[in-house]
C-alpha cells in the first residue's frame, strides 16, 4: 500500500518552512491551551503532570525545530532570498531568529526549563494567597538561574540584560531603555510632586462602596461589546493575575478579575485585556495558521492595551458616554454621582503599592522599579533572596510607601514565576507608542467625536488597518512609520501626562 503523506524530504525549502511554521503553530497551540487551563479551571494537583507534559512538548518543539534538515533549509532560503516574496522572508527572519535563540540552550535544560515554569508559577500562586515568599524563593532562584545561563549561552555583546529585552522588544538595549526612564523620570517625578503640593482632593464614588460582581460582569460584557470584541472568536473567564491568551485569532481568551470594593480594577482590567485580543482577532487572515499571527512586540502589543484603557478609558469623553450605562446598573451606589465625579476618580494620583492598580501618571515607576531590579539581578548584584528586601527599598525611593506583606511587594506580579525577565519595560513603551498613535489617529479623524457618537468601531477599524493585520511581519519602527509616519518619539507621551494632569490638577 502507497502512503500519500509527502515526505519532507520531497518537498522544496520553501515548503518545508512552511510545514514547520504549521508544525510549531500546532505545538503552540497545544501549549496555550494547556496553560489557560491552568490559569482558570485546573485543581491544584494538577500541577506535576502539567509540568512533566510541558517537558515533552517542549523537548518535541526543540527537536522540530533545532536538526540538520531545518539548519540545511534556512540556509537554503538565505542564499536565495532574492528569490523570496515578503511573507516568506518574513518567515525566514522569523524562523532563523527563534533558531538561533533555541539551539544555543541544549534540549534537556531546555524542556527542563519549561516544567520549572509551571511549577514556579503554581509556586507563586501559592506564595501570593498566603502571603509567604519563602514557597516561592527557591522556586524563583531556579528561574533565575536559569536565565543567567541563557544568557551565557546566547553571548551576546553589550551588557547582559539586553539579551532577555531583546526577546520582547527588538533593539531594545539598557543604554535605550536608560534613557527613556530618565526622560519619563525627569517628567513625571516632579509632576507628581507638583501635584501633590496643589492641595487639590478628589472625592470618589468608588471607595468605600460594594459593587455586585454579577453587575460588573455584565458591564464587562458591554464594554466588550462597544470595542468592538469578537465573541464568535474570544471569551472572557476570571483569573487571579488579567492576561489575554492567543491562541488563534479565532480563538483569543482574556481574563479579568471582580472586586466587590475596586469595581475600577475590572473595568481597566477588562479594557486592557480586551485591547490586547482586538490585535490579534484582526490579523489578517492571509497569514493563517502561523507562527507570524500574532503581535510583533510586547512594546506594540502593550500599546494597543493602554491606548484603549488610557488614552480611551480613562477620557472625560468616556465617562460621559457610558457612565449611564453604569449608573443603570448600580442606581443605589451612583444615582448621586456623574460623569465629571468619575473622570476624576478614574485618574486620581496617589502613590500605590500594586502595580496594575496604579493611575496612569505614577504607573511608570512601578515600571522602572521593575527594570532596576531586574538590570541589578543580571549584573549579579541580587538573588531571588534579596528580592523582597530591594523592592521594598526602591518603594520607598520612588512613591515614598513601603509594602507591608510581600503581597502587595515582590509576590503581587506573576511574570518572574514565568520567566519573563525582560518584560516589564515594554508596558512603558506602549504607553509611550499608545500616545504617538493617538495624534496620529486624530490627525485621521476625531478620536473624541467617535467616543462620543459611541462608535469606538472606528478606533478599532483605524488599528487594525494601521497595526493589528501585519501581525508579526513588520518590525516596530516600521508599525510607527506606517501608523504616524514618524520613529518613535516619546515626547508624543510626555507631552499628553503634562496637558492632561495639568488640566486635572489646574497646575
């Protein structure tokens, strides 16, 4: 009996690129699958067996990818990419990059690190509910480690931090992010200060006031609903730490989480969350089941998030149109209250201990904490044991509070459990990108008329055309010149916190 499965070895390079891009698309798939199920529905004991199956898909991914056949055909490829239109040589970029980041780390560290990730991350779970570092240090030790020898592996010029920056922000140094903080630090800080010494209070309805979890989920609903969320091709679950899970554009999960004392923490949440998923349900179908369908960058992939939960969410426009619709559903805690009241409340400065809790003014120095911390850890300057110590210290330095359980410290962020060192700086970054896109869009039509008529559509129909369809398949600088015309330029974001908190704050 004949097979009709064409063996690979029949097939030109270009097909075989594209049979491993089907290949990894599927593992990453299963992957992704395996981690929502862990972040929303799966018992705790689960944990062993999700870690030792992570272990063998990723020790499967490794052998895929990382072989003398895939070595021989990007080769191929590269001696004739002339030859290559620009997806493809969108895919051999792509490919050669993720090949050269994987086969430098040997294939048992490799898949060892991926099951250290699941337990690590049930670890910190763990850490976090009964507010106990110590069930997490040994665990983030290990971590760490781990990403200290990756680095050696990688070797890399230029000082160590830039290899782990590199893998969510391409051409992100410490020399360029150094300077990037020292512009929003030289802003910010005394904006903050003058702030603070105007004297002026911002009451709020928010506080000290119960709000039913089942009415804030069915405003998270709504609001899902105005952005334009495909629920066709995404659904919203609850998870401890919000995240939005990619795992096809026709199937992108986000999470949220309901207070019954912060309904502001669902409502950004839900915002953020959903800015993220509208990137990648509107890729553009031609890049199909791929390894290039989803967001270039964590910088870009963080500014469609906070475009919509800052420049959009946080509006005075915003608030006028759809506080009603709030109102509607909570008439006992806000018939007394409006739209103005909650502008405000929704964009009150103060120092805070959590992060994702922050107003959008003091949210960057969580930020640059972060980055701190994470720079001296890979200078060797500090262990995991050292960790709860330093946070609280640079707390102290930049918002002038210091966290009373580690809690609210060093265990509030679920990132470093999954090793991604690295990450943090790219939240600034697209706040700093969000802004540039934001003149550029008005420059298109009027952002706040749009807000206004209820028609945030256009928002959405204006980013995917701009950002969202290419995927993965342009660089960020080439996003910007293609969304704004312009490089990146972050006096764009400066210049927004110094109109916008002025005006609150009549400075």
């Amino acid at each position: 009996m004949t097979s009709t499965t064409t063996q690979t070895k029949d097939l030109t390079p270009i097909e075989q690129l594209e049979k491993l891009d089907q290949s990894l698309s599927a593992l990453g798939f299963s992957e992704a699958l395996i981690f929502w199920d862990s972040a929303t529905l799966a018992p705790k004991n689960a944990v062993n067996g999700r870690s030792e199956t992570l272990v063998h898909l990723s020790e499967f991914y490794y052998n895929t990818l990382v072989n003398e056949n895939i070595h021989q055909v990007l080769s191929n490829l590269e001696a004739t990419k002339s030859d290559l239109n620009d997806l493809e040589k969108s895919k051999l970029q792509f490919f050669r990059e993720e090949y050269d980041k994987v086969a430098c780390v040997p294939v048992d560290e490799y898949a060892a690190f991926k099951g250290l990730q699941a337990l690590s991350s049930d670890a910190w779970e763990e850490a976090k509910e009964k507010n106990d570092y110590s069930i997490f240090e040994p665990y983030l030790q290990k971590v760490i480690d781990y990403q200290r020898k990756y680095i050696r592996y990688r070797n890399k010029e230029g000082h160590p931090y830039d290899t782990l920056l590199q893998d969510y922000e391409r051409g992100l140094t410490v020399d360029i992010a150094d300077q990037f903080f020292d512009l929003l630090r030289a802003v910010i800080v005394p904006l903050v200060q003058k702030i603070k010494d105007s004297g002026v209070t911002v009451s709020s309805p928010f506080e000290g006031i119960k709000y039913d979890v089942k009415n804030q989920k069915d405003f998270s609903d709504l609001l899902l609903e105005k952005l334009g969320f495909n629920k066709d091709s995404g659904i919203i679950a609850e998870s401890v730490h919000p995240f939005t899970m990619n795992i096809t554009k026709d199937d992108v999960r986000i999470t949220t989480h309901y207070y019954e004392d912060n309904i502001l923490s669902s409502i950004y949440s839900t915002i953020h969350e959903c800015g993220h998923a509208l990137y990648e349900q509107n890729i553009d179908t031609a890049l199909g089941f791929s390894r290039l369908a989803t967001g270039t960058t964590m910088g870009i992939h963080e500014s469609q998030s906070r475009i919509y939960e800052n420049n959009v969410g946080r509006s005075r426009v915003f608030w006028e149109t759809y506080f009603p619709s709030l109102q509607d559903l909570y008439k006992d805690q806000l018939g007394e209250a409006n739209p103005e009241v909650c502008y405000k409340a929704s964009n009150y400065v103060r120092p805070t201990l959590i992060r994702i809790e922050a107003d959008e003014l003091t949210y960057a120095l969580h930020i640059m904490i972060r980055y701190e911390l994470e720079k001296q850890i890979f200078e060797g300057k500090l262990n995991a044991k050292d960790l709860p110590r330093a946070w609280n210290a640079l707390y102290q330095n930049y918002l002038g509070i210091r966290p009373d359980t580690d809690a609210k410290g060093v265990l509030q962020d679920v990132h470093w459990s999954e090793g991604l060192f690295g990450y943090f700086p790219s939240y600034a970054l697209g706040s700093a990108y969000a802004a540039q896109f934001e003149v550029a869009m008005n420059k298109d039509f009027d952002v706040n008329k749009a807000i206004a008529d209820d028609q945030l559509i256009q928002i959405k129909n204006w980013l995917a055309d701009k950002i969202h369809k290419y995927g993965s398949t342009k660089t960020p600088e080439e996003i910007l010149l293609i969304a704004t015309g312009e490089p990146f330029n972050p006096k764009y974001f400066t210049d927004y916190l110094l109109k916008k908190y002025s005006d609150l704050y009549d400075l």
